[in-house]
C-alpha cells in the first residue's frame, strides 16, 4: 500500500477537518497535562488505576465520546437523506459512516456504559471490597480501548470498514472491500472483544464468590442479577465472535477459503458466526438496562419491586432464548420452511418472558408514591416507547411476513425503537442515578429533565417516519432516492428529529460542566432514599468502598434497616487488604494496539515484535511478587471520620 | 514410590487408554455409518467426563454446582451452536 | 492474607480459590470457541473444492501416537498435581517436565503433519475443507504451544521459590489448562480424524 493510498481519506475536506480536530484535540489535551504538571497524578491515578470505580468512570468517558463520534455519523446519515438526490456525501463516505455508527454505538457506546456502570456499581451493590480481578479489570478496560482507537484511526488512516457493522461475505472480503477497512474491523473489533469476555469472566466471578455475608443469589438487588445474567451471555457469546472475527482476518489476509466463493468457501456461513453472537449481544446490552429500570423503579415507586422470582426466571429464561433465535436475522437467505418455522416460534417465545418484564414493572408502581425525577422519568418513557419496538420485533419474527420488510428503514426503526428506550435510555437512567455516588455531587434536575424530554420526544420523530417510510418500501443503506419515490417529506422530519435529539445529548452534556460548576458538595450517601447496599456507603465512594462489610438478611436489606433505624454499615474496623496499582495493564494493551496496527496493514514483522512486548508483559506479571498492601486501621478512621464530618 | 501413583489417576488412565482403542474399532471393523458415529459420541463424551471428573477434580472445590452449571451451560451453546448452524446452513436448506 | 491450612495449597487463600473459580468460568469460554471452530469444520467438510478430502490425506499412525502423548501428558500432570499435595515438590518437577516433553513430541509430530500436507498440495488456501481443518487444529495446537512457554514459566518459579500457596495455585491451574487441551483433542481425534477416515 502506497502512502498515498494510506491517507487516501484525508482527501475527502470532512474526514481532514476531522482528522485535524483529533490531532489539535491530542496536542492540547497533552500540552494541558505538561503545562500544569499533571501527568504523574495522570498516571498514578487513572492509566495505572486497578480500582473498580476509576476503570468504570474511564468507561462511561469513553462511552460519552463515542455516542457523539457515533452520533455524528448518525446526523450526517440523515442529513445526506433528508433531501432527494442530495450530494453531500459520495456513496463511499456513506457507507462507511453507516458501518461505523453501527459498530460504535453497539460496542463503542452501549458496551462500555454497561460495562462502566456496572464496574461502579456491582461490588458496592453487593457489599465487596472489589471486583475479583482487579488487575484483569484494568486489562479488560485498556484492550477495549486499543481496540475502540484503533477503530477510529481507521477514519483518517487507510479507511474505515464500509460493509456495514454486520460486514456481511463476499462484501466484506478483498474483492469487493480491497482497503483495509475491513482489517481494521477484525482486528479492532478482535482486541476490544477480548477485553470484554475478561470483564465476563470477572464479574461473573466477583458475583458468585463476593458477595456480602448473609447475601444469597435470591437476596441480591435486581440490577446485580441482570449483571449477572448479562456476564454469563458474554462469556458464551464472545468466544464466537472472537473465532468469527479470527476467520474473517484469515481470509482476508492469509488467502483461506472459509467466506469465499470458490473452493469450496460458503458465504453465508459468516452472517450465520455473527449472528450466533450478534443476536444474545443484543441481549448483553439491554438485560443491563432492565436492571436498572428495576432498580429505578423500585426506588422512586418508593415500593419493593413486583414480582422478583418472576424477574430473575425471565431473565434466565431470555438468557437461554437469546442462544436460540439467531437464524431470524436471514430468513431470506434461502433456507427451508423448516428453518424458518423453528425460529420464528423461538424468536416469539422471547416475547413471553420480556412481556412478564414490563407488567412487573407496571405492577410496582402501582398504588405507589412516584417521584418524577430525571432517572425515573427515562423509565417511564422506556415503557411505552420499547413496547413499541418490541411488537414490532415480534411482527419481524414472523418468517413469512419479513420478506416484505427485510433490510427495509422498518427494520432500521425496529431496533432503534429497542435499542434507544432500552439500552441508551436504561445508560441514561442509570448514568443519572449513580452519578452523585460517583462524585458526591448531583445532575442538574432541570437540566437533566430537559433533555430527556427532547430526547424522548425527538427520538419518536426522527424513528416513527422510518416505520412508514419502511413500509413503502425505502431499503436501508441507500445513500440517496430520487424524488419521484416520494421518500422526501417523512425523511425530512427525521433529519429535524435527528437534529433534536443531538440538542438533547448536548444538554446532557452541558449538564456535567453545569452541575460540576453550581451543584452543591458533599452530598450525603443516600442522595434518592435508595433500597441497595451502594447507597451505605460514603458519597464519593472511599478506596475500600466499606469500612466494615454490611452483613445482610434479607433483600432490600439497607432499606429495612433505615426503617429500624438500625446502621448497617457499624461494627468494629480492621486493617483492608487492597491491591497495588499497575502500569501493566496499560502498557501491555498499548502494545496490543501496536500489533493489531500494523497487522491492519499486513506489516508483520513489527506486528509480531510488537506481541513479543505482549508476551513480555505478561511473563513479567507472572514472575512479579505483588500481594497488595494493606490500609491501616488508623488511615481507615481517618477517611471515614474525613467523609462523616463534611456531611 | 507408590504414593506418586494413587489408584483412581492410574484407573482413570487405563480407562482413557481403552476407550481410545474402542474408538478405534471404527476403522478397524466395517460397520454402518451411524454405529460408528455413534461409538465415537459415546467414547469421547466418556472421555471427556474422565477427564473432568478423575483428573481435573471438578467434584472436589466449595463451588462444584456452579462449575457443573458453567460447564453444562457452555456445551448447551456449543451444541446449539454445531447443531442450529448445520440445521440452518446444510439439512434445512434449499 | 489468610492461609487456610486444612485445604491442599492451591485451595488455601480467598484469591486463589477465586483464581481456580476463574478459570473453570474461562474454561467455559473455550469451550464454546472450539465448539465454533467444530461448527465451522463441520459446516464445510464436504466442501473441498478441487482439494483433497480427509480420508486421502489423514493417516492413522501419526494421529495415534499424537493422541498416546497427549494422554499420556494428561495422566503425567495429574500425578504432578498429585505430588503437589502431598508435597514432593521434587517428584511434581518430575511430572511436569515430563508433561511439557510429552507436549513438544506431540507439537513435533502435528508440525510434520502440516509439512506432508503442504507438501502433498494441501495448504491452507486450497479449499474451504482444508481452512477449517487447519484453522481447528492450529488454534489447538497453538494453545498446546502457549502451554509449554506458560508450563515452563511456573516450573521456574517452582523450582526457585518452592511450593508455597502461589506457586501451587498457577500449577493447579496450569493442569486445568492441560486437561483441557486434552479434552479438545479426544473430540478431534474422533471426529475429524476417525470420522474422516471412514466416511
């Protein structure tokens, strides 16, 4: 590949603009941390950081930059279509910013607020020190990272992949994607996956085993069990994706057959890998967020959740489901009846166990004292508005009747109408809800309700129109139409919801600088009257989480003992064992990133120089002695007697 | 020298050594297709069970419910995954 | 950090309770990743292009012996294990160089394997059969390698700081490790091996 080749994109004035806005970003962001001596505190207390709290914090930053990476993407899309026959972007461009949208917001953007949501609140959730890998934790954190960077260098470097974020054969190999977009996606996609099946094997382990005295599986918060729900399905779906991703790098790199279309090679075998994985991820990002609508609803209902057998069943069961239905994202591939029959039924039975969900949730807040605040208010529109995209889904599960909407903006709408009620609304919830126990400071409420108001209302109006639009027949994925097809008007009025909801994220946005700005410190611990354990402990949360471990007896535990009077978190303090901070991790991924980088561009001499430093990583971490230290009674006192006296 | 050697690991692999000739009569003997794959689903099942059980002691930890849940819970995906991909790729399909 | 004296070593911390934990959890995962990598084979097995098929390019022999020193490799670190707890910590060394050689003769007959293929015109571009095939075996085999360089890391540790609640801990999971790749072996063995032969 020609230099020329290489920063071929930069070519296009947008992809430069946005190539300099990165490189500026870069340079001020590291003559800041030069300028005001900060880098020592950078290093020391965030990229060497193995605490739970600190890598669930980088998460939701990373998280944050990429809703609007991807949220740009998303903006342009329906800029490009708002108007017939419009030339704003060439189709190249088009393909690539509708491929890239879609992996960010799925494993960019959804994952790591998940992921980051979960690292604050699952060990304090459950009453534990940390999670059960700390080290891995950070490890998990930086291997998503490279992998999440090195997707977005592909925009100013070589290309960014432009098959769409499912990169379906024999698009996706060298004959019809010759750049190097495409490595760029099993490569990137391979190291932040990686990172993620860790986190899986972390916290299904920090659940299991560390749970606070007295705390059995069926006494636990109902977020911590769709947590744990959600780590089971990653670390069964991932390994899937990983072979997938591998096999895609083989053929497109190594000349192997298994995608291809002579030899023997089966193309539709790919669609079918990824969707082995792709359909339980979809429940990896929205189980999470059923979890905290409980949680939220529970708390501002001011009422035990309804039905919690009834909750955790479904969710295994949807667990087990989510394993089966696979086969319904290619109903027209061309299989049999038979096929189709069989996934069709298991794609309805999903139905049941998420229908038992909504009316659980209904059922709570019944004869409830409701309190509107800004996470309770994303719950309530989460209802109505993920009904609807879940009927349709069901009108989707129907074999027959798909061929008329298959890779048709219905579908588009569909999942939007999932995935933004379900996932994006269930982050914001919970971002909102736990951010004073974060930082010891809440969101500005005004501000907060504000934009959930216009993203709720904007979200229908730029996603309703694509239900009809669907169903005159636009197909997704089309850079633009002629005027003749009538698409114009409804897509317009998308474009004007799009433009809404970009308002609502700023505000969002806006929000952090304000409240950081004018809200009041030192909020107390127990900011929203809360049922959990996170809710015991100090807000900003100390090191050690809890000075004394909370013993448990019953679900809602703290809830109760509020009621009584009774403080669970008294007792007698002993000196904590807690790990050291490491470089490692980062390091380690940094090399990573470097191996994966130029085995994008098939330069493999220094790709495996750099998995030698990978290697060497992790030989010195199993000959390192390091068994952690410990915090003296005394530093304990100290910090807790610091955090009491300011409330 | 006789406690380096504790009867079930020698059992077990006497047993791993057996099942692997047994396997191997499906090459040696004409028989039907579906006998023969039937003969080699048993043998490594067993296989794989003595492995499991006499070697890697899954039995043996405070947390045997849960490995026994982990490890039925991945063969489930896995043979979803062989099965429901040759149902949909290969016997259903036009 | 608390040492709990009435369980063998690798059992006698909260971390390393949670490691061994972790790892069958890992354990899990690598069963379904072989199981893709079996679903792939499966898949295209029939679909050899203008390649070679199975039975014209397996032969028994070398399978066998791989098979023998992989069994055999299995049973040796378990008797390593065994050692362990009851503390020879020279007779546990034993085992495990005994294991990791049996390991590298099992690497060195599964290389010259690749090379008669290669050598026969069946390389891993010639047909889709022949990708999965080679793509299912090397991921073995390169677990198989990674278990040596990890094998040999935990030896020299061992045989520089003893046997102590750390060192006992990688060595137990090390055998888990081993076992497996073990495990995948004997559904390889039978079903892309036995299978292929007399289908």
């Amino acid at each position: 590949m020609s230099m020329e080749e290489v920063f071929h994109p930069m070519q296009e004035p947008m992809i430069l603009a946005a190539a300099i806005s990165i490189v500026v970003g870069a340079v001020v962001i590291v003559a800041g941390l030069t300028y005001f001596k900060k880098w020592g505190y950078f290093y020391k207390n965030w990229l060497s950081t193995v605490d739970h709290k600190k890598i669930g914090i980088m998460y939701i930053a990373v998280a944050l930059l990429m809703l609007f990476r991807g949220g740009i993407d998303a903006l342009l899309m329906r800029a490009q279509t708002a108007v017939p026959d419009n030339g704003l972007l060439d189709a190249q461009h088009y393909n690539e910013i509708f491929t890239t949208h879609g992996l960010l917001m799925i494993l960019f953007m959804a994952m790591p607020f998940v992921i980051g949501l979960m690292n604050v609140v699952i060990p304090l959730q459950i009453g534990a020190r940390d999670v059960a890998f700390p080290r891995l934790n950070a490890v998990s954190f930086w291997l998503f990272a490279a992998g999440c960077g090195l997707l977005n260098l592909s925009f100013i470097i070589g290309g960014s992949p432009d098959a769409g974020w499912t990169a379906y054969f024999p698009l996706a190999g060298t004959e019809f994607s010759p750049t190097v977009g495409n490595n760029y996606y099993s490569l990137a996609l391979q190291l932040s996956g990686i990172g993620t099946l860790m986190t899986g094997v972390n916290f299904i382990a920090t659940i299991i085993k560390m749970r606070a005295p007295g705390m059995t599986l069926m006494k636990m918060p109902m977020f911590t069990w769709s947590i744990l729900i959600t780590n089971i399905i990653i670390v069964f779906a991932f390994p899937v994706l990983t072979v997938a991703l591998a096999l895609m790098m083989l053929d497109r790199q190594f000349g192997t057959q298994f995608f291809a279309m002579q030899n023997g090679g089966m193309d539709m075998l790919w669609a079918n890998l990824f969707w082995v994985w792709g359909h339980p991820e979809v429940y990896i990002v929205i189980l999470p967020a059923f979890g905290i609508f409980s949680e939220i609803i529970a708390t501002f209902a001011r009422k035990n959740l309804y039905g919690y057998k009834s909750m955790v069943m479904s969710m295994v069961v949807i667990s087990l489901l989510s394993f089966l239905v696979w086969a319904h994202h290619f109903y027209t591939m061309g299989h049999g009846v038979m096929v189709n029959s069989v996934f069709s039924i298991t794609t309805m039975a999903i139905a049941v166990p998420t229908g038992v969900k909504i009316f659980n949730w209904l059922l709570t807040m019944r004869h409830g004292k409701i309190q509107f605040t800004t996470p309770m208010l994303y719950a309530l529109g989460f209802i109505p508005i993920f009904t609807i995209g879940g009927v349709t889904g069901v009108m989707l599960a129907m074999a027959s009747a798909d061929y008329q909407y298959h890779n048709t903006m219905f579908l588009v709408a569909h999942f939007h109408y999932v995935l933004i009620p379900g996932t994006v609304f269930g982050v914001l919830a919970g971002y909102h809800y736990w951010w004073p126990k974060m930082f010891g400071f809440r969101l500005n409420e005004k501000l907060g309700k504000a934009g959930f108001w216009f993203i709720a209302v904007c979200f229908n109006v730029t996603f309703f129109p694509l239900f009809i639009l669907g169903l005159d027949g636009y197909a997704r994925r089309m850079y633009t139409y002629s005027e003749s097809t009538g698409y114009g008007p409804l897509n317009m009025l998308s474009f004007i919801g799009g433009i809404g909801l970009a308002v609502g994220f700023a505000l969002i946005v806006y929000n952090i600088y304000y409240s950081w700005k004018h809200m009041p410190r030192n909020e107390k611990a127990d900011v929203w009257d809360g049922r959990t354990l996170e809710w015991a402990t100090h807000s900003p949360v100390p090191e050690y989480n809890f000075a004394v471990v909370p013993t448990v007896t019953r679900l809602d535990e703290y809830w109760f003992a509020k009621k009584e009077g009774r403080d669970i978190t008294a007792g007698k303090i002993e000196k904590i064992h807690m790990p050291n901070n490491t470089g490692t991790p980062f390091w380690m991924s940094g090399f990573f990133f470097l191996a994966a980088f130029f085995a994008v561009f098939n330069l493999w001499i220094p790709a495996i120089i750099s998995m030698i430093g990978v290697f060497g990583f992790m030989i010195h971490r199993s000959f390192e002695k390091d068994h952690g230290r410990y915090i003296s009674v005394e530093e304990v006192m100290a910090t807790e007697k610091s955090l009491r006296g300011d409330k | 020298m006789k406690e380096l050697f504790p009867k079930q690991h020698v059992m077990g692999f006497g047993f791993s050594l057996l099942l692997t000739v047994v396997a191997l009569a499906v090459v040696k003997f004409d028989m039907s297709f579906n006998m023969a794959f039937g003969i080699l689903l048993v043998t490594a099942l067993a296989q794989a069970t003595v492995q499991l059980v006499l070697f890697m002691h899954i039995g043996e930890s405070e947390d045997k419910k849960t490995l026994y849940t982990t490890i039925l819970y991945s063969v489930f995906v896995g043979v979803v995954t062989i099965l429901g991909t040759l149902f949909a790729m290969i016997w259903g399909y036009n | 950090m608390k040492i709990d004296s009435s369980l063998p070593l690798e059992y006698s911390t909260e971390e390393n309770r949670l490691k061994i934990f972790g790892f069958w959890v890992f354990l899990g995962a690598e069963i379904v990743l072989f199981a893709t990598l079996f679903t792939v084979y499966f898949t295209l097995q029939t679909r050899t292009g203008s390649g070679p098929n199975g039975a014209e390019i397996f032969e028994l022999t070398p399978v066998l012996w791989e098979t023998f020193l992989l069994l055999t490799s299995s049973f040796t670190i378990g008797l390593g294990v065994h050692a362990m707890r009851i503390g020879n910590k020279k007779a546990m060394m034993a085992f495990f160089i005994i294991t990791l050689l049996l390991g590298l003769g099992f690497l060195g007959i599964e290389i010259d394997e690749f090379i008669t293929y290669v050598d026969e015109g069946a390389t891993i571009q010639t047909s889709a059969f022949l990708s999965a095939l080679m793509t299912l075996l090397g991921t073995h085999g390169a677990h198989v390698t990674f278990g040596f360089f990890w094998g040999v890391a935990i030896l020299i540790q061992v045989a520089g700081r003893g046997l102590n609640p750390q060192t006992a801990n990688k060595a137990f999971i090390f055998s888990l490790y081993w076992h497996f790749l073990d495990v995948v072996w004997i559904f390889i063995f039978s079903f892309v091996y036995l299978k292929g032969l007399i289908s």
